[in-house]
C-alpha cells in the first residue's frame, strides 16, 4: 500500500495552479537552454534534448528548489535567524545564494574534511560555514544546535515538499521549450540521488500530461554503486544503501518519505548504471555539447544508451543536473 | 601607405548587401547564444557578453568562413575534386564537416605527428587525411599534391577574402543580439591568430556602425609569445615570429596580405597577453559560464582585465573562438 503524498502538494494538482507557481519563480531563475546534438543522437540511439541546468543561477538545478521554499517561508515573513542546512554540495551553494538574494542569514554545516572549493563557493555565495565532524550524526546535530541557538528554519536539500515542487519546474520548462518547436517528448531523464528532483520531476510531468492531454513518462539513472531508489521502487519500500561506492558525489544519499510516495505514484522506471558507464556518457556530453557538467548529470544518458529496447526512436528530454566542479584540480585546458 | 583591400569585399562595402549575405548563410550554421555572467563582470570590471562560437558547428567558428567560401564555390559548380586545406585544426575539421554536407570530397593535409584527437575529428566529419612530414613547407607541397592529382580548391583559413567575410558573422549576430536586448556593445574583441576572424570582425563591426551610426570599437587579444599582429599592427607592415610559444595552438600563425589591409582599416587595438593571463582567463571562463573553451578563446578576455584604462565600465562582446579540446587526456570529470 502506497504513503498519500504530502498535503502541500494538493493545490498543486491542478496543473494550472502549478503552472502558476513556475511562472511566479521564474523571476529568481535563469530560464536555462535546452541543447541538442545530431552526433550525440547518433550516439544514443535516440532523439536527445538537454536541459542545462549547469547554467542555473549557483550551477544547479537546487536553486529551484530552494527559490520555491523561500517563497513559501515569506508567506509568514523570512525568519529573523536565516535558513541552515547541511549539505555541502549544491544544495548548499544554491541557499546561500538565494538567502543573500532576499538579505537573510544562511548557515551550512559542512564535514571539516569538505573541499575547499566547495567551502570558498558556500562564502562567495554570501552563507557562514558550520564545522562539524564528518559523519552524518554530527551534520544532524550541529543543524540543530543552529536551529536551536538562532531560529533559523532548516531546508532539506530533497525531503520538503517546496522543495520538491520547486526542481519540478525543470521539467516543465523543457517541456514547454520543447512543445514550442514541436518536439513532443516521449521521456523525460533525471539523475536520482535524495529523490527530491526526480519525485518533482515526476509530479510536474503528471500536471503537463493532464494539461495537455499527452503521455510523457518519466525516468531516472541511478549508479549501481548507490542503488536504493531502484530497489526502493521494485519493493514499496524505502531501502537504504550500507556503503555507497559511486563516482557521482551527489547520489550517495537515499530516499524520503515526503518524495518516495510523489516517485512511487508518477516514475515509470529507474534504471541502474556502472561507473564506466556514466564516465563514458559524462565525457561525450562535455565533447559534444561543450558545456562542463557533473558526474552526477550523466546517468539518465547512459541509461538511454544500455536499454534500447525501452529508448530506442524516443524522443527523450534529459535535465542536466549541475556544472559545479573543482577546475583549479585539473589541467584539462590546452 | 596601406595597401587596397581586395576586391572581393567591394560589394559588402554596403551594409545591407553584408547583411543579406549573413541572413544567406545562417541556415548551414548554428545561432549561437550570448552568455553573460555577472561574476564575470565584476571579475573583468566591464560588462562582459560573450559569444559562444564553441558550440558552433564543428566546434568553432571557422564553419563561418567556410559556408561562406563553400556557397562562392558553389556559384561557378561546386569543384568535383572538392577542396582541400592544410590546416589540421579547427579550419580542417570545418571544412570536412561543410564538405560532407554538401557531398563533395575534402582532402586535410595533416603533419603525421599530429594528435590522435585532431585526425579522428575530421574522420569523422568525414574528410580525407594526407599525411605529411611536420614541416610547413612538406605541408604546401602535399597541398599542391593534392590540387594537381584531384583538382580540388584550397581553401584557405584566414587569408582568402571569402573565408574572412565569413568570420564576421559572428560579431554581427553578436552585435543584433545585444542590440535586441538594449546593450549597446562599446568594444568587440577577438583573438587574433592567423587574422581571419579579427579582420572579418573588423569589416563586419564597420559596416555595423555605417548601417546603425553607432561607434563599436573592434580590438585583439594576442599572446606575447606570437605577437606578430599586434607588432604588423605598430609597423605597418607584416611582421613574423620567429619561433612562437604559447598555450594557445591555435595562434602560433601570421597575419596574411588579404586579411592585413582589412585590419589596418578597421581594428583600434591589439593587446597583448601573457600565457599566465591566459590561462587564469581560460579557467574563469569555463567556472563561471560552465563552458568548455579553447585557450585560443581567453586572450581578448584577458586583455580586458589587464586594460582597465580602456575597458573599465565598457560594455565589451568577446567571440569564443572554439571549444575542441582533447577531453580523453583529462580526468576533470569528478
């Protein structure tokens, strides 16, 4: 028996309403572009239409998601203590440089053994770094020691129903720029690593079908190493990963239980991927289309490309999740 | 005393007949799009737009050049020996991808130590390799080969009036996509190698301000390491480079008699760089507009921050020459 979704999501049925909602955070938001390449279809075996959120304001599709959880905490006037988190990556990045857009406080617990780039874009981005341990017991402390000495109200990177509704605006605008030029998906790919932008993704896919009466579906790619969503589908279950070995640095965490009854209801399928897989696909969507995207981007292409028989002719729109890497690491320039 | 320049440009001395010609040629090449980064901005201290010729077809500009030679081509019977270059870079791949989809034959003469990379990219653009010893002169003589053995056309990839023509295409479509959005650009700048694209600049920009009684000013950016234009440019005559080094691959080459005329006329300054400022430009380019880009493309950049004098609180549209880098050799991927 399948969890009800969160009761924040059910105004948001009606797909007009969500419709409103992406117009209204659009404002805050790059409308980022949607790329094509004839060589990477030949290469795919399908008709392939990326979505860049790598070009998102922070790098990142997250700031989607954070954009619509400011929107709703102003409902009630932004609290006086900021926001907090403690994901060091985009989620991370994306809160501090929305917090700073709306001149509100933002603290980010990080491991004391996190990369120094990603510390250096959390302070440029305007947030104030939390040092814990590195273990998640002492991340899940030391938010709420912030929470308790400052008021500030944590927002999870994946497991908040804003949260959730905001990635979803991803999708919906590939599919409109997508409808725009006639181009009538028939999958939309997302990477799944906390669940929050595939179970958005998932949610606004639903509405546009609804809207405009079509039968798009949605997919995610998941590397083998981090497993959990797959196996979380094909048993009902939230299922959980004992040591997560992938080179996708934001797919090792698992699911919750606001955004796995949202996947459960509106995913039709999430299909594994190897390491040596998604490296292939990462570096043929740097070759092809020049733009620098993450690991974390490259399994929905990769999932194409193993199962033919479910992509083969599809016309399959795929969001690239972020383009937030460590150049100074590497001479990859001349 | 300046010398004329060549008579191929006559009739595009009206601005609206260049216009057309570039209205004829959009439908072989890609629009590119204008990025623009307010990081960047402020990093440079000038309002920076930057067009992006990586994701150009092939991978650079120089398709501009070529569509253009290729449609002057076509007028008298598109050559049943095709064409041919000695160019193994971004020039010979171009004109293999141009070849291909016009269906005739393109032979690229390549040194037989050129990179692995570089020959499987016109392969598979479709174009024919001849190999040669590293020399430039074995590289004329298999050129001169080629022409008499098939009869195919060399076509040039800076020095040949058509190919040059071409080139400003994309500081015009750069110079309209501003204009659409109220940015009246005061600089463009380019990199300057060969001369090709910052003579085709040159004319393009000067035709601009007839037609728009606008003032834009076209400068360069040059490595120190191959500083013949900006020294052709103080002289008033071609001067050479005895033994170039720079990052930049693409920039080792000399002005020529076709493009030199035109940039004497029409380009206010070339700045010189050096390889460090290059680099630092390079890397900033590609962290904040998550785009990958030749080194060939960050001079002019560069010369930006390093001429506050002339730069400071200008509105500056930069063409990214290419973005084909060897992405196999580096493992920036995680």
């Amino acid at each position: 028996m399948k969890a009800p979704i969160d009761p924040y999501f059910s105004p948001f049925l009606n797909p007009t309403a969500l419709a409103e909602r992406y117009v209204q955070l659009a404002p805050s938001l790059h409308r980022t572009p949607v790329l094509h390449s004839a060589s990477l279809d030949t290469w795919g075996g399908a008709e392939l239409h990326f979505k860049c959120e790598n070009f998102q304001k922070s790098g990142a599709f997250k700031m989607r998601g954070v954009t619509n959880a400011l929107r709703e905490l102003a409902v009630q006037g932004l609290p006086e203590g900021g926001v907090c988190t403690h994901s060091s990556g985009n989620h991370g990045q994306a809160l501090a440089w929305a917090s700073a857009a709306l001149g509100i406080p933002c603290t980010v617990v990080m491991p004391s053994n996190a990369p120094q780039f990603k510390k250096d874009a959390v302070r440029t981005a305007g947030g104030r770094i939390v040092e814990c341990t590195p273990t998640l017991a002492a991340r899940i402390e030391a938010v709420a020691e912030v929470v308790a000495a400052t008021g500030a109200v944590e927002i999870h990177p994946s497991n908040q129903a804003p949260v959730i509704l905001g990635q979803g605006s991803a999708a919906w605008e590939l599919l409109e720029d997508c409808a725009s030029r006639g181009i009538a998906l028939d999958w939309v790919g997302v990477p799944v690593g906390g669940g929050g932008l595939l179970a958005g993704t998932g949610f606004a896919v639903a509405r546009w079908n609804e809207l405009h009466g079509t039968s798009v579906r949605v997919f995610a790619g998941e590397p083998t190493g981090a497993d959990d969503a797959a196996r979380s589908l094909a048993s009902g279950k939230i299922e959980h990963n004992s040591n997560p070995q992938t080179v996708c640095d934001g797919m090792r965490t698992e699911l919750g239980d606001v955004n796995f009854p949202v996947i459960q209801s509106t995913v039709a399928a999430i299909h594994t991927v190897e390491d040596s897989e998604i490296l292939t696909a990462q570096r043929l969507i740097a070759d092809r289309l020049k733009i620098i995207v993450e690991t974390n981007c490259a399994p929905p292409l990769a999932a194409v490309v193993k199962h033919p028989e479910a992509f083969a002719g599809q016309r399959v729109g795929i969001v690239l999740s972020g383009g937030n890497l460590d150049l100074s690491a590497h001479e990859w320039a001349h």
